[in-house]
C-alpha cells in the first residue's frame, strides 16, 4: 500500500531533480540537507524503488526514477490546482488586474472587452502590456500577470490552462515601392527570392525561443522588438514580413503595402493562427479576471 506516501516526499523529489542535487534541493526548500535526504530515503522505502542512483559525485535519476518524475509533476499541479480553486470559492473583487496581451491580437477587442468589464467592476486597476512571442506566458509562469493572451502553438507550460479565442489572419507584404511589389504580373515569387530580400521579423524578449526561429526565411533580417516597428519598416520599404491583417487592412486597401505573390507563405500570402486566453492553474481567477474572459471569449468568436 502507497497510503504513507506524502505530499512533502513528493515536492522534495521534484526539488531534488529541478535544483541538480540534495544540497541544491535543501536550499531551494529552506531546509537542511539530512532533511532531505531522510524524505527521499522514505519515498523510496514507500515506493519499492531507487529514484537515485547514488554512487557518483552527483546523485542521477534512476530510469524508474525518471518515469515516476511524470507522475510526481502531475501530482503537484493537481493539489495546487485544488487549492486554488479552494481559495477563489471565498475570494473577493480584485483592487488591480494585470493583463498581458500578445502583440499580433487585436488591441480593438482587448479594449471592448476591458470596457464591459470596468462597466460592471469601475474600480478595478487594470496593468496592460504588449508581448511578442514567448512574453506573455513568461508574463504567467514568472507570475506578472493574471491573465494573457497568447498567439499561436510554439509556447506552452503545464502550469498554464489555456482556451482558445479565435484565429488570427497574419499577411506576407511589402511596401508599395519595395522591388518584390514590382514583379510582373502571374510571376510567382519563391522562396529562393524571398531569401534575396530583407525580412523584418519580431525579436522574443524571453529565452523561450532561445534557438529557435519562427518563420524566418531569409538569410539577411533586421529584428525588431514590437509589432508597430515592423509595420513602419515594412511599410517604409526596407524589407518584407507577415503582419496581422487588422493592423494593414487599409494599407492594403490604399495601396501603400501590397501581398506578396508567393505560394510559399500560404495561400493568398496568408496563414492563420491560433490564439489563447491563459492564466495559471494555481492561481484562482477572481470576478474580475471572469468577467474579463467572459467578454474576450464572447467578442473574439464575433465574425
């Protein structure tokens, strides 16, 4: 029977594993390390395995050791998530709530959506903020933020719930007076072209991305840190990039950008993405922050 088994044995276990190292885990957890080592001793003993292999210089997970990690994680997120959900049953209306939105959603439904809101709670300070790429769920694991809203599949953290809003249409253009807007006309551009040409593409002010690059084609780029500098940069003809198609609907419309003719970057030069409202799981979501996701659900599934 597994009836011993404590929450304490299991948070020192992932400690333990997450800080490199007893020592590291007993400083993590304020305790001293005899404590430690007596904890992870007892789940073994429970547990009918070695968790550590224990004869180099640094204590390894032993294969079943690395397999029971899955379990202990999920075990922990489900006791906070309870406790959370425990504590929001009596908790009363935020004085403050920070928002962090990123910075291909449409700024005209976080503005409606926060309007409904203040009508019901008026009192409430709200803290805004535009991130791109891995910001806002950086802004909801290093607890910046009540909620945000996240764009896209490349950023996810099991501590973060998410539910989708809607899709967001991003368009491949260039400025009217850029050399790819002149080709003639039924001439496609390829990839090998796009590569020729200057990209504007966003900079990720977290290490989420670190390594990784999202739709970069181009050997030559020029990185920018928020959405309206790439738009002026495109727009002024230094290069091309995607923006979203809320944000050039009239640049479009009056000719100052144009679609790229390229079936490389989707079709029509367009590609949609998906978008999230997300909040921890451990932290309960108050009136406000409800009536809030009320209202950006109910404004992002408008046509």
């Amino acid at each position: 029977m597994l009836d011993a088994l404590t929450l304490d044995q299991i948070r020192t276990f992932v400690a333990v594993v997450e800080s490199g190292g007893f020592r590291a885990g007993a400083a993590r957890l304020s305790r001293v390390q005899s404590a430690v080592s007596h904890a992870i001793a007892s789940l073994e003993a429970e547990l009918g395995v070695a968790l550590f292999d224990r004869k180099g210089h640094r204590p390894v997970l032993t294969p079943e050791g690395r397999a029971l990690l899955a379990n202990a994680r999920d075990i922990l997120l489900r006791v906070d998530a309870m406790r959370a959900r425990a504590r929001g049953l009596g908790e009363g209306v935020e004085l403050e709530l920070t928002v962090v939105v990123d910075t291909l959603f449409p700024m005209a439904v976080v503005a409606a959506a926060l309007a409904e809101m203040r009508e019901v709670f008026p009192s409430v300070a709200v803290h805004l903020s535009v991130e791109p790429l891995g910001g806002p769920l950086a802004a909801l694991i290093d607890k910046r933020s009540t909620l945000a809203i996240l764009a896209g599949e490349d950023f996810r953290d099991p501590r973060v719930a998410l539910e989708a809003l809607g899709s967001v249409a991003l368009v491949a253009v260039v400025g009217a007076g850029h050399p790819l807007a002149s080709r003639r006309s039924g001439e496609k551009i390829g990839v090998a072209d796009l590569a020729d040409h200057l990209q504007i593409v966003l900079s990720d002010p977290t290490r989420l991305s670190q390594g990784r690059d999202f739709g970069v084609l181009s050997t030559r780029t020029c990185r920018v840190n928020t959405q309206d500098a790439k738009h002026a940069l495109i727009l002024a003809g230094l290069g091309w990039g995607r923006l979203p198609a809320w944000q050039i609907e009239r640049d479009v419309k009056e000719g100052r950008l144009v679609r790229l003719d390229t079936e490389a970057l989707g079709r029509n030069a367009q590609v949609l993405q998906e978008t999230y409202l997300g909040h921890r799981i451990d932290a309960p979501l108050g009136p406000v922050a409800r009536s809030l996701r009320a209202a950006l659900a109910r404004l992002s599934s408008l046509p």
